[in-house]
C-alpha cells in the first residue's frame, strides 16, 4: 500500500516539476553567459573611443582636402 502511495507524488515530480527544473535550470544559463564579461565590456568602451578618434582624423582628412582640392569627391562619390 505504501508504494502506491509513493507512486502519485513521484509521478508528479518526473513529468511535471523535473522538466520546469531543467528547462527554467538551463534557460538561465544560458543568459547568464550571453552577457558581456567586464574584459568584454572595457574592450567594447575602447573600442568605441577608438573609432571615434579615427572618425574625427577621417573628417579633418576631408576638410584638408576640400581647401586643398575642391573637387577631389567628384572622383569617389
């Protein structure tokens, strides 16, 4: 009689609560490692920095160029 007893709950546990578990378990892991990493994040920020640098080189390039040849992005355009 104990054993039917025990058989409901168990039941219970492996085709309902078990799978949640695992589901909710991995789902988690998952985002916790799709985030950036303080390395990752550092990297990003001087990354940017780096590519607003080059972006204000690249116009002060264009503005030397429009005094220097007016017509220069009639070739590139």
């Amino acid at each position: 009689m104990m054993s039917f007893l025990m058989v409901g709950p168990l039941m219970v546990f492996i085709l309902i609560v078990a799978p949640l578990w695992l589901i909710l378990h991995y789902r988690s892991k998952r985002n916790f490692s799709d985030s950036l990493s303080h390395d990752d994040y550092e990297q990003l920020n001087q990354l940017s920095e780096t590519s607003r640098q080059l972006q204000q080189r690249v116009q002060t390039l264009e503005k030397i160029l429009d005094v220097e040849s007016p017509n220069w992005r009639n070739h590139y355009e």
